[in-house]
C-alpha cells in the first residue's frame, strides 16, 4: 500500500489547487473558531461591515456583500435575535431601517477580531513577515485580476463560503 503521505506531486505544483487546498482547511477553522463565538461567516461579514460603516440599511449591506436581499432579511433577524444588531427607523429614508450594532455586538468585536488574527498567524507561521506582506499583497492582485470586490467574500450570496 502506498504511502498517504507523499500526496500527489504534481497538484501540490499548481496554484489554483494549492489556494483550494488551503481555503477549504482554513474555511474549517475560520467556522469552527466563529461558531464557537456564535458567529458564522455572513453574520462576521454583516458585523464587520457595520462596524466600518454602522446604520446601514438592509439593502445597503445587501448590496455592498453581495448577499441576496431575501437571505440578508433572515442574517439580520438571526443577528437581532442573538442580541447583535437592532433595526431602528432610517434617518433618510421612512421605508427602510437603519441596522446598528448593539453594545453587545461592539463587546463582541474585540474577540471576534483577536479570532481572526490569530487564524491568520497560524496559516503565515512558517512566512516571515515581509513574506507575509508579499503573499497578502500578491493575493489582492490576483483577486483584482479576477474582479473581485475587495474583502467581500462571493459565496456570501450563496450562502457557500469557503472562508
């Protein structure tokens, strides 16, 4: 029998398996970490994006992650029924509410951060930091060349994340 262990030189040479290799495990840890906060990927993406930007309304983030209108109805009731968010009326527009975070959602934050920091120094452990600035930079200029807008996820809107 052969040894698991070697693996398959050849896939471990290109670079589309590599970053599939290393997004599906950190994906794994990324949920495992955020569902033990209570968080999963599109509410971290929802309270980032209020953290940058607080009292957005429903369409407004759903716009600005790519998350379906309907989907980010049922994101935003989770995240009020976990105390995280509240609606309140909308300063400009009397059809709409205006998400905010709750003061337990800005406690939160804190840990939820300090997460993901540590999530990205155990996969750049073996980089030193100047090849850490390089893979990042690297990384955003693929993502670039693929269209992608910068720190939103695509499988948000499906729900698919691999983050």
């Amino acid at each position: 029998m052969e040894d698991r262990s070697a693996g398959i030189a050849a896939l471990d040479e290109r670079i589309p398996f590599l970053l599939s290799q290393l997004g599906f495990h950190v994906a794994g840890v990324f949920q495992r970490d955020m569902g033990a906060i209570g968080v999963d990927p599109r509410s971290y993406a929802v309270l980032m994006a209020l953290a940058t930007e607080n009292g957005q309304s429903q369409r407004q983030l759903s716009a600005r992650l790519g998350i379906h209108r309907n989907a980010m109805v049922a994101v935003i009731d989770t995240l009020e029924a976990n105390g995280l968010v509240k609606r309140m009326a909308h300063p400009d527009d009397r059809r709409a509410f205006a998400v905010t975070l709750t003061d337990r959602a800005h406690t939160l934050l804190p840990s939820l951060d300090e997460a993901t920091s540590a999530l990205e120094d155990t996969v750049t452990e073996p980089l030193s930091a100047a090849e850490r600035d390089t893979l990042r930079q690297l990384l955003q200029r693929i993502a670039v060349g693929a269209g992608l807008i910068p720190g939103v996820h695509p499988g948000l809107g499906t729900g698919k994340t691999n983050i």
